[in-house]
C-alpha cells in the first residue's frame, strides 16, 4: 500500500510502497480515506522522543484516521465491513497517512454522518485531548472560567466548544487574525497574546488548559483562583508553581478511547461541536502538510485526503 512514511530521524517525509498492517484479533482493517496531522508528528520525526519511544523505520506518519471498515477480526462485536468510523490508534498501530490502517476495536467510533471523512480525521487526538483535559483531568463544571490557550489551535478550536458545551465562562489567547473564529466557536473573552498579557486580563479562574508551557504555564498560574486547577498537555510543573500558588497541575498524554471519541461524535451530530480544517492536501503532497504543520500557524487541523 502507499503511506507517507520517513526512512530514518530528521529525515524528509515521502510516499513509499508499504506492507499493510495485519489483522489483529479485537481489532479492524480500516480503507483510510482522510487522515490529520498533529505537532506530535513532527516532534516524533525530529526524534526529541526518542528516549521514550523509539521508533522503527520506515516509520508511517500519523494518528488520527477516518475510513471504512474493510477486514474484521476475531472476537470484533461493534462494527463490520462497510461501517464508516474513525479513530485515534495506539502506537502500535500508529501510520494514518496511509492506504489502510489497523484500528483497535475499542480505540474506534462511528463516523458521525452529517461530516466528510476529513473533517472526521480532524477529530480524534485533539478531541480527545481537549475532552481529556476539560472532563477527565479538569472536572469542569457549569459556571466555571475557563481558560483555553492557542484557542485557534487543533486543541484549542474543540475546547473552547466542549468547556462552552459544559456551561463555562470561556476564555482563550489566540492572535488578533483569529479573534472572529474563536468568537464563532464560543469564546466570551479573547486574549490577542501579541498585544496583550492574559495576566493582566484576567483573575479567579477555576480552570486553564496549557498547551504552550514556558512563561506561558508559568503566567497561567497568575490567573487561577485558589484550589483551581492547570492542566498541561505541553510542561510539566517543575518550579512547583502549583504549590505556590495553592492550585492543583495536571500534566498528561492523551490516551485512545473509542466510547469517549462516540460521546464526541454525539456532540458533532447535533451541532454542539463544529470541526475546523485549516487546509487540506492530497496524498502525494503529504510533505507539504507536515512543512505546514512545522509553522506552528494552522487555524485548526491540517488533513491529508487519502482516497
Ligand atoms: N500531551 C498530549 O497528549 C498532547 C495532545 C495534543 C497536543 N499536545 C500539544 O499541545 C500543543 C498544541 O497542539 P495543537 O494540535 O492544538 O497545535 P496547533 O494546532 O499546531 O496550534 C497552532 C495554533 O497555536 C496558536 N498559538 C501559537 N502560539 C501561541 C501562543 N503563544 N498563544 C496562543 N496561541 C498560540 C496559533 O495561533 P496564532 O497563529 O494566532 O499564533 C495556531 O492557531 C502542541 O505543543 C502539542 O504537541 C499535547
């Protein structure tokens, strides 16, 4: 089959003939038709990770997949031949940009239906991620102020709908060219971070979700009420500002969940959460999307069509 793949750490990204992934059992053989990109991908390519997780070559690019289910394994219950779904794979079966993909049977979800494959594929890991953050990590109530860093982000574009979905008080930092959309998205205040210092806007959070670190983490401190909360999906805390300022931090990685991705879906199919796509390239311009991604600059997800 053909996947984006690199041959070796720092090395460019190119489409290459591959071996499929084998079927599993629990597990499906998805027919990829849109995948996205995430700074994961990048950061994983230049090898910063390394320590943790060592890669194999050719290594397939990508974690977020939408597709139809093609091949199903021994034990599989939920989903058979033909269902559309999508998923954020484990690393194991990590390489979306590619012609198939083996997706646990408990990482996938039904497609919703009223989105395209590639606004599907946008989804998962940043999804995830911001539901992780907001739900799992930072128990978010109605009434709560929240605030949502790099609101135009692929992150950042989902959280600010799910924290308004929950009855929040939102707040976000984005750059001045994207105040209208995060405004669309939900976000009761913006923060323009190039001409303005959120620190000084803002007082008595209950809840800030960090995907900056640096001073950004450090100032966000500032902001939250005593006993509120930080969650980082960038920095860990290591000057112990929590303790200082008498908050709890949350630091994690995001984890594969097919029934949290279906309470996501639920919120896509009635409109609670909108997707936004930043641009969309074709497979063999998948070198492209990653020098994109690289920018730091995408207004939501990047996707790559594959079928
Ligand atoms: N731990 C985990 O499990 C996990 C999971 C997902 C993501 N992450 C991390 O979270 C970060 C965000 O991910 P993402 O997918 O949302 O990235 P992304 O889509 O690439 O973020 C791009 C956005 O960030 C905004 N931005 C950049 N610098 C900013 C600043 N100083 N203040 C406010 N906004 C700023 C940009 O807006 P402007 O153009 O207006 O600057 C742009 O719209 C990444 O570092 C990623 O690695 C971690």
């Amino acid at each position: 089959m053909k996947a984006a793949i690199f041959r070796e750490y720092e090395a460019p990204v190119e489409i290459a003939e591959v071996a499929r992934p084998e079927l599993q059992d629990g597990s499906v053989l998805i027919e990829v038709h849109a995948a996205s990109l995430n700074p994961i991908d990048n950061i994983l390519r230049a090898g910063y990770l390394r320590q943790m997780l060592e890669l194999s070559f050719p290594h397939v690019k990508g974690y977020d997949v939408s597709g139809t289910v093609v091949e199903v394994g021994k034990d599989v219950k939920s989903v058979e031949v033909g269902d559309e779904v999508f998923a954020r794979p484990n690393q194991m079966d990590a390489g979306a940009v590619a012609e198939f993909a083996r997706i646990q049977e408990d990482e996938l979800a039904i497609k919703p239906a009223n989105i395209t494959h590639e606004q599907a594929a946008s989804v998962p890991l940043a999804g995830l991620t911001a539901w992780q953050a907001l739900v799992t990590k930072g128990n978010i109530k109605e009434g709560d102020k929240v605030l949502v860093h790099a609101g135009s982000g692929g992150v950042g574009t989902v959280a600010i709908q799910i924290a308004k979905h929950f009855g929040a008080f939102v707040a976000t930092t984005t750059s001045g060219k994207n105040a209208d959309l995060v405004k669309e998205l939900g976000a009761d205040l913006v923060i323009d971070y190039t001409t303005q210092k959120f620190e000084d806007e803002l007082s008595d959070y209950d809840l800030v979700i960090d995907t900056i670190g640096g001073e950004t983490l450090a100032h966000s401190f500032e902001v939250l009420k005593k006993g509120g909360t930080m969650v980082s999906v960038k920095s860990q805390d290591n000057d112990n500002l929590a303790e200082k300022y008498g908050v709890h931090f949350e630091w994690f990685f995001m984890s594969p969940d097919g029934k949290m991705l279906a309470e996501l879906a639920k919120l896509i199919s009635d409109g609670t959460v909108k997707t936004v796509i930043d641009s969309t390239f074709a497979m063999d311009q998948a070198a492209d999307a990653f020098d994109k991604l690289a920018t730091g600059r995408a207004v939501g997800k990047i996707v790559v069509t594959v079928k």
